[in-house]
C-alpha cells in the first residue's frame, strides 16, 4: 500500500546501517573468526524459522489448491 511503501523501503534502510554499527561495536572486542560466527546467528535463526512460514496464497492458488489460498487469506 502507498501509506506503508516509505516505511518499509526506510526500515531496511534503517537494519542495513543498524548491523553495521553492530558488526562495528561487537567486532572491536572479536577476532574476525568470532564476529562472524556472532553475525551469522541472527540469518541462521530466520533460515530456521521459514520453516514455519505458511505458503502465500498467490502461490497456492499458483499450484492449484484453491482450497488452502481461501484458508490463508
């Protein structure tokens, strides 16, 4: 929706620079084999966490389930 389009392109925006300053004050006190095992929590718990996402309705409807894209919407 155009109410939500300059939010959500500023958000990324905003996790972008905020991971920056993170990987900046964390990595001062890390060696570079730590930072990124720090840096790599936070993708692998999302990774997991698609998991458990339910599929979008265009794709349901895309494979045919009509009935499964009415119960997600």
């Amino acid at each position: 929706e155009d109410r939500l389009r300059g939010l959500l392109s500023n958000t990324l925006a905003l996790f972008i620079v905020l991971g920056i300053l993170f990987s900046y004050c964390v990595g001062a006190g890390l060696s570079w084999k730590n930072l990124s095992l720090v840096n790599a929590v936070v993708p692998i718990i999302f990774g997991v966490g698609m998991f458990f996402q339910p599929e979008s309705p265009r794709y349901l409807l895309s494979k045919g389930r009509d009935k499964e894209a009415r119960v997600a919407l």
